[in-house]
C-alpha cells in the first residue's frame, strides 16, 4: 500500500522535474537563439569589412599600378638617359635614351665595366662630365637610396652646350688679346707720334747745329 501510494508523488515529482528541465532547455534555446543571431550579425559585418578592405586595397593597387604605367612611360619619354644599379653596382634597368647613349647596354652588366668601354681619351671640362668615344659629352647626378638599396644615375646630353662654352672662352680670350693689342698699339702710337714730329723738325733746314742735335737726343 505504501509503494503503491508513492508511485503518484514520484511521478509528479518527476514531471516537475521534466517540467522544470524543459524550461531550462527553452531558456537556454533562446539564449542560444540570441547568439547566434548576434552571431550573424558579427559574421555580416565583419564580411561587409572585410569586403570594403578587399575593396580598397584593390584601389590601392590599383593606383599603383596606374602610379607605376605613368612612371614606365615617362622614363621612356625623358630626354635624359635614366640607368638603376642594385647594390653591387649590377644594371637593372633603364631607359632607351640611356641605351642610345650607351651603346650595346644591357640588364645584367656591371657598370663600371660599361664605363670602361664607353668612356673616350678627353678629359671632360667638368669633374661631372663623361666624355664617350662617340664624342658625346654627358652630364651626370646620382642619388642614392638612404637604405643603400642601389643607386639611380642620370645623364643629361650636354655635348651642344660645352661646345657653345667652349667657343665662349675662346671668344673671350680673342677678345682680351685683341683689348691688350689695341692697349699696346695705344701706348706705341703715342711715342711714334712724337718721333715723327721731331724727325719732321730734323728735316728743316733753317735748324743750326745744337738745335739739330739738341732734337736727335729726344728723338733718341
């Protein structure tokens, strides 16, 4: 009779029980509801950024890359000859008006090496100047990296303009010689205007003995 009265109470009790564990399971669904919606929301926003990063990134690059066909065509365009050096003073690239002036330059040489063949027997008028065989005169400058990762070296074709220098001061020194020649001729015209006068004296007849003599010691 006693067992067959608790069997109630322990049924009861167990569905309070069930009762009380299915609450907790809803409990926790709906926290787990609310994390993985808060989830989803992290995930979207995180992929929204990670989109706009790609995105921008992608402009970079792209910039760059603009950045960089810009700078190609203008080294292709200068005037200017344009070489790079790495480190062990190896070429790396330049530009063709670099290749016009240096005849038969290449990627890989060394450029001590190109100088050698290149350089002519003239001394240059200028420390900065290269005097090739060709007989072009170039102007050079350097800058070096502060992270000594190479060195750019440009050349500037100045062949036209030390030849007008040079035709200058040679104009100028014709110039002074014929200053100091008219100077000279000055100061002879002057002596030679008073010999004449004393020899158009000498030439009179009327003159006696001391005047005559007198006359030819000025005139000596």
């Amino acid at each position: 009779m006693v067992e067959a009265s608790l069997d109630p109470l322990m049924q009861q009790k167990r569905l309070q029980e069930l009762e009380s564990a299915f609450v907790e399971f809803a409990r926790m669904s709906e926290g787990l509801e609310a994390s993985y919606q808060a989830l989803q929301v992290q995930v979207s926003d995180l992929t929204e950024e990670l989109a706009a990063a790609r995105s921008e990134r992608l402009r970079h690059l792209q910039e760059k890359e603009q950045i960089a066909n810009q700078l190609a065509r203008l080294l292709d365009a200068l005037p200017g000859g344009v070489v790079v050096l790495d480190q062990q003073g190896e070429i790396q690239t330049m530009n063709p008006a670099a290749q016009l002036f240096f005849e038969g330059i290449s990627e890989g040489q060394q450029w001590e090496q190109v100088l050698e063949q290149q350089l002519g027997q003239d001394d240059p008028v200028l420390e900065k100047d290269l005097v090739l065989r060709s007989g072009r005169v170039l102007e050079r400058s350097s800058s070096r990296s502060q992270q000594d990762e190479g060195e750019i070296l440009l050349f500037s074709d100045v062949t036209e303009t030390r030849k007008l220098q040079h035709n200058l001061n040679q104009n100028r020194r014709l110039a002074s010689m014929g200053e100091m020649a008219a100077s000279l001729a000055h100061q002879v015209r002057t002596p030679l205007a008073a010999a004449l006068l004393y020899i158009s004296h000498l030439e009179k007849e009327s003159l006696d003995k001391d005047k005559r003599l007198k006359i030819a010691g000025k005139l000596r």
